[in-house]
C-alpha cells in the first residue's frame, strides 16, 4: 500500500494512464479465475480455511438471489395444502390435542397428591416463633414460663370456648382475633367482605394452622355465598379458599385475594 | 238399551281435538273414557276427511298419549269437569328403519373426510376431504365412482342443487367449483371470489326458480356471494358482516339468512341484496342456522316415493307444492346456535326479536337442525349432549345424552322419528324420538367423526371422519 500521497497526486497532475481503466476491468475480470485456481491448489490448512469462506459466500449468494426471485405481488391465499384436515366449524377454533389434555390431566393430579397448589404468594417470610409467641410468666413468684401469648391475628371461629385458664397454654387475645376478611376478586378487581369459616393451612406449620393463626401467606376458607356462584352441575358454591396477602397485626384487618 | 248402557259405568269426558297451531278441529265432544290414540286417529282422520288413513300422535299438555284416556286422567289426576284439549300431530306415512350395521367402508381419500352429502333423490353420494378432492360414490355397488380434483386447498363445503343436477364445492382457499354429478368433470373453471375460506353453500330453493341456477356461499372473509351457475360468474355481493360468515341458509319465502361471528344474523333479499333485517340477541358467534322448512327445502320435489320427473317445470310445481303442505299457515322459523351455550327461535317475516330463547346447553352450540316435518329442533353441543326442543314453541323436550366427547353433527331421518348424532369420540348415535331413548349404538369408526348424513330416502347411512374412510350404515 502507498505510503504516502504520490500516487494520487501523480494523478491529480496527469491523469490516468491511457489504458488504465481497460487494464483495471481485465484484471478484474482475471480475478474469478485467479481465485478458482487458488481454491483448488491450496493445500492444508489454508485450504480449508478459505473452502470455508467460499462455502459462507455461495450461501449468503444463493439466499439473496431466492430473496430477489420471490415476486412482489402477493397470493390471495396460502398455496401450501396443511395435514391435520378439519372441518370448517373447526377452523378457527384452537383445539388442544389430546396427548396435551391428558398430560395436563395427570401433572395435575401429581401437583394434587404433592399437596402443592398454585397460589398467589407462593413464598412468604418465615415467622420465627420468638416473634409469634410472647412468654407469659405465671405463678406466685412469676418463675414459670411455660403459658404462650399469640402475637399475631388469629381466627378462633364462632363455637370457641376457652380452656380453663389454668391449664390454657396458648393465649389467643380478643383484640386479635377477626372474623372477617376482606377478599379481592383477582378478574374482577372488586373486594368483598366475607366471613372467614376456617383456616385450612398456614405455611409456617401446622401448629399454627390448629391454632388459627393469621399470617401473611396463610390460606383460608371464606364463606361466599353471597357472591351468587354456582357449580356448572347447578350447585350453589359456599365456601371458597383465599390467600391471606397483609399482615393482619399492622393492619388491623384481614386483607386477602381469592383463588379461583 | 240405554239403560244397559248407563249401567256400564264408563265415566265420559269432554274432550277438543286441537292441531300443533291451535287450531280446533270439530266442536268439543264427550268421550268414553276407554278412548286410546287409535280410535283418535280414526276420528281425526274422519274429521279431516282424509282418504288413506294417516298416522297421527296426540299429546296433552306436552305429554305424548299412548295409554287410554282412562288410566292417562287417572295417573295426572286431570279433572274431568274442564275441556280437555288433545294436540293432534301429523306424522309421516312411512317408517324408517333404524340402521344398525356398517354395511362397506370405502376407503379413498388420503386425508380426513370433511363434509358428506346425499343427493336430493338419494340416489348419489358425494364427500369433500382434507385431500383437495371431492369424490362421488356408487351407492348400489358400494365403491368409489368418481374422484373430482381441482381444488387447491381442503374442501370444506358441499351441496347439491335441489333438483339433483348440480353439484357444488368450495374450499380453504376460497374457490368454488362447480361439478356434473353424472360424469364426474368440472363444469368450469372455479368461481373466485372469496379471499378466505368457505364456511357454507346453500341453493336456491326449486319452487322459486327451476332449473336450479343461483346459489350461495358465505366465507371467513365476512361476506357472502350469489352465484349464477349457467352465467359462472358472482352476480350479487351481500356485505356488512364485520367478521366471518359462518353459515348461510336461503329461506323458502326468497330470503338469505347469514349467522356470522360478530353475533348477528342479518336477513338479506335476494335480487337487488339488500339487507331487510338484522336479528340481534346472541352473546358470541353464531355458529348453526336452521329453518323450518329446510328439509323440504334440500330434498326439493322429490320425496320418500322416489319418484322422477322429467321436466323442470313439473318439479317446480310438485315442490312448491311440497313447500306449501309443509309450511302451513304459520311464517317461517329460525333457529340459531351459538358460541354463548344458547339457541334462539326467531320468526324473521313478523319481527326482529327472538320468540325464544333456548338454554341449557352447558358448552357451544355446534349445529342445530329442524325435523323433516318441523315438529321438533335438535341441537349438538361441545357438552356431549343432544337436546331435542319443540320446533313451534321452542320449550325443551329431553336430552340425550351417552357420547362422550363434543357431538359434531346430527342428521335426521326422513320421517322424524328417528335422530343420527355424530361426535369427537368416534361413534355414531341413533336416537329414538318416541322413547327419547337412545336407538341404537354405532360404533367402528378409528377416529372423530366430522360429518353425517341420513338419505332422504331413508335406507342409509354415510359418515365421514378423521381416519379418512366413508362408511355406509344399513338397517
């Protein structure tokens, strides 16, 4: 390469040569030729580098010539004939295959016998039990610690009788304890105010669950027969599970959304 | 003598002979109570001074009477001291045998059988596959008789005109084609006109227009076409749907009627195409239409006689003939089934608001169809089920159910006593009308079954479905 401006200089002062541009398009032309015989007498791994490249080139040309040879003026419809015929009340109806349904059907009984159901909040923040419980000292010279306090918002139900207070070793205080939730319908976006039947699982443990504590997270049964659902066999729906979403001793209320 | 006669002790009870209309025939009469539906019949066929003695069923208050007129008061406990009126129902001369039995399977086509027509005489067998071809088979031998090619997509629709003359076709891509059903060639060359596919073709009835020349298809595209056969070409456009046309039916009195998916049905006149009516109600796409008349409509003059006729004029006579008997005084029903689980009974001609509305289907609507004598309306749903509702009043009558997948297709057979269903899980139901009972059972095909028909003649079966055989029932 020229290192410097000489040559273009050479040429801004007296043009080109007489043959200049005949000689540049038959060397161009020889170039095809030049390149066919190096292809083929390059040995090793020169050789198939540059097979590689050659190869990269035919196929970047042949996609571009396919490109130019496709017409510009479009079919009215697909000429290509489908498998899979189906009738014309069919067509614009997306029917999942059969091999799918069953799949679904029986992941959905594994997920049923895991016992793992598709919640809102799938994790929630571990309660440890220092934070649940408070220690209640007991006795003439207060020295046994053997009576817990809930501190959290439980859900006692309307049949509950305390046990004799000397031998209750929960307390469950009755400013905590709520008998209604609000409960969001997650399509509809609207809340309702329903009465809480029961708890059915807190994901801290099962103690908790027995003893109706509310937490975040934790699942319940809520009673919605005011809501008006029916079961497609015709049946009023009265009770529907719902995800408890705050946390009811901040709050001071029951906040949750409905699983449906 | 009369003493004798009073002593028996047969209780009498007033009684009035009404027809499905509410009609009255004769004056109110006392009745021995030991009265059963035959001696009715002979009254009533006394009363009309009918010649042959035509088989009738009588009903009160919706319940069919089978036993004397002693035990049916007895079980009900109806008071005797009020009129009794008794519905008296015309029913067809001829009986149908049930089929029982997968007389051939032809195998022929390459890909799933689509659609499956009888001719309007019976005589001819045609089907539409997933292969491009519509195929004409033999029904004495059994065995393929013509493959038609020249299609470039599915067929999906077929019909014959009603004087048996044409055959039409259209497919996924749009086209039309127009076959000679005795050699099998096409006509033409295809109709283009449509820019989607066809989802249904229905002729012009013969006692408006004979020979057979116009017919129409309704496309995806969300219009539908009137075409001229002998002109080969589209001669009226009937645009306004804003989504695709599913079905299309052209009514007895010279009306179109198109059910289309964006919930509309919209009432058309045929020689300019103008739109009469819109009949608004559905909550979801339309999917079925069906007339009360249609059956006479599709078989045009020919009946259960089998016999021909020669001249054109003749069979237009003889249809309109036909046409008239069967439609009576009352204005034409449609009933439509929808993607919204319901059916709505409309009577276009009086007004633009559904006369009743049918629920009870827990899944889609699929297909709708009126019995041959427009006594009754069966309807196929997605919720493996088939309900049978009366065809003037539209209250539910029974349900059969016994599939277990979504039912398809139903056809009916041509005395109305009988009901043929074909569904996703393969089988094919025949159900008895009388009873509300299922008939018979008729399984064998290897996969769904997307299309029945029931000849009009009555004596066979043809089905078509997703493994690519036709298979012919017998009784």
């Amino acid at each position: 390469m020229p290192q410097g401006d000489y040559i273009e200089r050479h040429r801004k002062l007296h043009g080109y040569r007489h043959d200049h541009f005949e000689r540049k398009r038959k060397k161009e032309a020889r170039e095809v030729h030049k390149r066919s015989a190096m292809a083929q007498k390059a040995l090793g791994i020169k050789g198939k580098l540059f097979a590689k490249k050659r190869y990269a080139e035919k196929a970047l040309m042949k996609k571009t010539l396919a490109m130019h040879e496709e017409s510009s003026s479009r079919r009215k419809v697909d000429d290509d004939v489908h498998e899979g015929a189906v009738p014309a009340y069919l067509l614009d109806r997306d029917t999942t295959t059969r091999a799918k349904v069953l799949s679904n059907t029986i992941k959905q009984k594994r997920k049923e016998k895991a016992g793992k159901w598709e919640v809102p909040l799938p994790k929630v923040r571990p309660v440890a039990e220092d934070e649940m419980f408070k220690v209640i000292r007991t006795g003439k010279r207060k020295t046994k610690q053997w009576k817990r306090m809930v501190t959290k918002a439980t859900f006692v139900g309307p049949s509950f009788t305390r046990k004799p207070p000397k031998y209750e070793r929960f307390i469950r205080p009755s400013g905590l304890r709520f008998n209604k939730a609000h409960v969001t319908h997650p399509e509809l976006k609207c809340t309702f105010n329903l009465e809480i039947i029961g708890v059915k699982k807190n994901p801290n443990g099962s103690m908790y669950t027995s003893l109706g504590v509310l937490t975040k997270g934790t699942i319940i049964e809520v009673n919605v027969s005011e809501l008006g659902l029916v079961t497609p066999a015709g049946k009023v729906v009265w009770g529907k599970y719902a995800q408890v979403t705050n946390n009811p001793e901040n709050d001071g209320c029951v906040n949750g959304v409905l699983l449906v | 003598m009369e003493v004798e006669a009073q002593q028996r002790d047969v209780n009498n009870v007033m009684c009035q002979l009404v027809d499905p209309e509410g009609t009255t025939l004769g004056p109110p009469m006392y009745l021995p109570q030991d009265v059963g539906p035959q001696q009715l019949q002979q009254m009533v066929n006394k009363l009309l001074s009918n010649e042959d003695k035509l088989p009738y069923t009588f009903y009160i208050s919706d319940q069919e009477l089978v036993v004397p007129l002693e035990s049916y008061l007895q079980k009900n406990k109806v008071s005797v001291e009020k009129v009794l009126s008794i519905v008296y129902q015309p029913q067809a001369i001829f009986r149908i045998r049930p089929v029982n039995r997968c007389s051939a399977t032809i195998a022929g086509h390459s890909e799933a059988v689509l659609s499956v027509a009888f001719s309007p005489d019976g005589k001819q067998l045609a089907s539409g596959s997933g292969d491009t071809t519509v195929r004409l088979w033999d029904l004495s031998t059994q065995t393929p008789m013509f493959t038609c090619k020249g299609h470039k997509n599915w067929v999906l629709s077929i019909a014959w005109s009603p004087d048996g003359k044409h055959l039409v076709s259209g497919s996924k891509a749009g086209e039309i084609q127009c076959w000679d059903p005795l050699t099998g060639q096409p006509s033409g060359n295809p109709l283009v006109g449509h820019k989607k596919w066809i989802t249904g073709i229905s002729w012009e009835p013969v006692h408006l227009s004979s020979p057979c020349r116009r017919f129409v298809s309704s496309s995806k595209d969300g219009d539908a076409r009137i075409w001229d056969v002998t002109l080969r070409r589209c001669v009226i456009c009937l645009s306004g749907h804003t989504l695709a046309v599913t079905c299309v039916k052209w009514g007895g009195d010279g009306v179109i009627y198109t059910g289309s998916q964006d919930c509309t049905i919209k009432v058309w006149e045929t020689s300019q195409g103008k739109l009469i009516r819109e009949l608004k109600g559905h909550g979801h796409w339309v999917n079925s239409l069906a007339l009360s008349t249609e059956y006479v409509l599709r078989t045009g003059a020919f009946d259960h006689t089998g016999k021909q006729y020669s001249s054109a004029e003749e069979m237009k006579q003889v249809a309109l003939e036909r046409y008239k008997k069967m439609k009576g005084n009352a204005p034409e029903r449609l009933v439509s089934g929808s993607d919204d689980f319901t059916m709505f009974l409309w009577e276009p001609s009086v007004s633009k608001h559904p006369k009743t509305r049918m629920t009870g289907h827990q899944q889609l609507v699929n297909h709708v169809y009126f019995s041959p004598d427009g006594q009754w309306v069966a309807s196929a749903s997605f919720d493996k089920s088939v309900k049978l509702w009366n065809g003037i009043t539209g209250k539910f009558v029974a349900a059969f159910r016994g599939h277990v997948g979504p039912v398809y297709q139903i056809s009916w057979s041509a005395d109305s006593r009988l009901l043929l269903s074909g569904s996703k899980d393969s089988t094919l139901k025949i159900w008895d009308i009388r009873t509300k009972k299922l008939k018979q059972d008729l399984p064998g095909h290897a996969d769904e079954v997307f299309a029945v028909d029931w000849s009009p003649d009555g004596e066979k079966v043809a089905s078509g479905g997703k493994d690519k055989v036709l298979k012919l029932w017998m009784g």
